[in-house]
C-alpha cells in the first residue's frame, strides 16, 4: 500500500534526542522523496539525523503559499516510489504548518496516512500551561489591527470562562510584544494568560500567572517563539 | 529551581522507541518522584524504560477523581526533593488526560514546569486527518443521550462550517459504534470525517472520507481507541 509519513522536525537548537524518537528518526533515514517547506533547511536537518544522509539520491518538491493542488497532484502520479515523507519547517506538519491539504489528496487517493511522533509546540504549551487540557481550541493568529485585536480576545475570554475552554492563540515574534500589551489592558485581572517560550530548546520558559501580575512582570518575549494560552473559567485566588 | 516534569506514557502496544525520545527515557530514569493514576501500571511502564528502574526507591502519589487540592498541596508540602514526575496512563498528561490541576498549583508555587516530548493521540490524529491544523477544537465526550449527541453534532459541525475549525471529540471505546450511527445520520453527505483509531500502535488505522462514503464502510471500532474528527468546511469533491 502507498504511505506517506508526516514527519516531526526540530522546534529550534537543542539535542535532537530530546524530541525526536530513535525509530522516528530511523524511519526518515528510510526515506527519498519528501513534500518539504524549505529544501536548503530540510536538507540540514536530514544532515543532523545521519551526517552520512544520501542527500543526492533525494528527491525534495517545494510545497508554499503558490503550491496548487494540480501541481501536488502531477507530483504524486508521477512519483516513482509509493512511500513519501511531509516535512514542515518546525514541529509537526499540518498542524498550524502547511500539509494538510497533501494529506486530505493522499487520503482521497487511498494512501496509508501515518503521523510519527515529535514535539509540537501547541500541544507541549497546553500540557505544561495547567489549563484546561480536556476542552481547547487553537485559533491561529489574532487580528493585526488593535481594536479588532482587543475585540477578539474579549471574545476568546468570554468562550473560555462560559465553555470553560482553554484558548490558545500565536503571533508572529515581532509583533508579541503588542499582542502582550493588548491582553493584559483587555483581559479581567483573575484571567489566567500562560506565556510559553522557545518550548523545548535551552531557552524554553513557560509560565502561568493571572493578568493582575502580568501587569507587573513584563516577559522577555520580543523576536522569540510564542505560544499563549487564556483561561477565564478557572478563578486564581 | 524545584522542577516538574511532564512525562509522555505510550499509547498502547508497540515499539517504545519510537513513541518516546531517547533523552526523554533518560530524564525518567533520574527520576524517583511521580505523580501517577495507577501505580501499578506506571511501575510497569518504568520497567520498560529500564529492566534496572529502582522501583523501591521512588516514591509514587496516586492521583484520581477523589482526590482534592488538600491532598495534592500536602504532598508537595511534604516532598523531600525539589524534583518531581507526572505521567498519565496512556499519552501525554494534562491533555484529555488528569495532570492539568497539578501543573496549576506547581505554577502558583513558583515551581519550573518542563513538558516532555511524547505521543498525543489528539495531536498525532490531527496531523493525519488532512482536515485544518490552523484552527482546531478539542471538546472530550459528546452526551450519551441519542437526541442530545446528535443535537451537539449538529452544532459542531455547523462550528466547524462556519469557522473552518476541526472539530475532534472522542468517546468510551464500547459506545464508538453508537456515536458512529449518530454521525452518518446527522452529518451532511459532504462533511467529512476521519475516524483514527489505535494511533500509534501496530492496530493503527487513519481514515478520512466524506459521510457519503462512510455510510456504505463501517469501520472496526468497537472497543478500540478512537478519535473522531469533523470538518465541514472543505468540500468533498
């Protein structure tokens, strides 16, 4: 049966050993044809799975933003091999990474679907944030306007106190610092707001307190890997 | 800093090594202090990790639905080192999964909260379901009464229409035929659904079709480890 492996990557510097497991990484060294984010990075990274990786004999096809599903459908029916890997650029492809919609043509197509384990960053926020970890949703990135911004974290604190549901949102790094400013000066003081940090690297820090004493101790999140998670069902005393 | 680990268990039958990251078995062995649901089962999993645990030397605390934040604060009052694991019985814990009231109270103490890299079958089902892994909802057990499932079906998937969010629910391994029926009745035929059952073990098995299709394949579920994930967004075509 055609199979295409969804292989974890890197969440940034660190010992590969950490979070990729010793079969996972033997499975990829298996592999020669890859749905890849960025050929020169995930060239390195096969590199750091087996420096002796057979890198030529590879075959790499780009997906981005401008990939069509004609251009991923000529790619499977002319593959010559029935066992292709999906590498996203950090963490697991096709969660808050591109990959799904290979994997839903692999599905249509009959393919084995096989997700291998790794670290996700969602998924390590939520299991460290102390939230709700039975009821959460992911909702991606806020508006990059301010008030549409603020408006919408009101509305994720208000689904989270009433569906007592954990929210968990991104930003990109440059722009954290904003996103930071508008949760404490929108979110009710007993609200919780986890802020976790460049997970499972050397400078992972994740930590929990209520907005009253966010206000207070300003994080060092500029340019850095951010996952925020808010909960307002659970009351901090 | 004291320090708490969140500790990855395997989600069933199969090869240890490539579920859990070496450096992740190795950070559980210099452990001797854990939070656990049942003893007896995480002795077993410790001696997998090494033939060699000193099981006699740790120290366990059985956590359950009795116990209360008294018995949780006594224990790390009481806890002679400043090191401490938790591992739930299956995945990773305070992910649909007990562990996330624990992590609350370590950040209220100050203490460093460390998550583990590890199999979620929540996580590990989205990336193969081909559906979005942009904006997803994890939401636990649907009700047990028929007229109320099949009510909270329809709302989710109106949810996942409207917000092109992945829904993911789950159900008591002997009720998954019932929560099926309930499905391919209330569904529209184009909705899609992905039944994932026994991630990650050598019985996996990842399926994505539309109702339509289901309705003439009933899967193998009955008593299996399932996940269930909808998405009415895309059209199947």
């Amino acid at each position: 049966m055609n199979k295409i492996f969804l292989i974890p990557n890197m969440l940034g510097k660190g010992d590969i050993n950490f979070v990729i497991p010793k079969g996972v990484q033997e499975e990829i060294k298996a592999l020669r044809y890859f749905f890849v984010e960025n050929i020169r990075t995930t060239r390195r990274y096969l590199k750091k799975i087996d420096p002796e990786f057979p890198i030529d004999d590879c075959h790499f096809f780009e997906i981005n933003t401008h990939t069509t599903q004609q251009d991923i459908d000529f790619y499977f029916s002319n593959l010559s091999t029935k066992v292709v890997g999906i590498i996203s650029e950090s963490g697991v492809p096709a969660v808050a990474d591109p990959g799904a919609h290979i994997v839903a043509i692999a599905h249509k197509k009959g393919w084995q679907v096989i997700p291998l384990v790794g670290p996700s960053s969602i998924l390590l926020a939520l299991m460290a944030s102390g939230m709700n970890g039975q009821n959460f949703s992911f909702v991606g990135y806020l508006p990059k306007d301010k008030i549409l911004r603020e408006k919408k974290i009101k509305h994720l604190e208000n689904i989270s106190r009433k569906l007592n549901q954990t929210q968990i949102f991104i930003e990109t790094p440059y722009r954290n610092r904003l996103l930071y400013e508008s949760l404490v000066h929108t979110c009710a003081p007993d609200t919780r707001l986890c802020i976790a940090k460049e997970i499972s690297t050397p400078e992972e820090n994740i930590l929990t307190l209520p907005i009253f004493k966010w206000q207070k101790q300003k994080p060092d999140i500029h340019k850095k890997n951010v996952i925020f998670l808010l909960d307002a069902f659970y009351k901090y005393m």
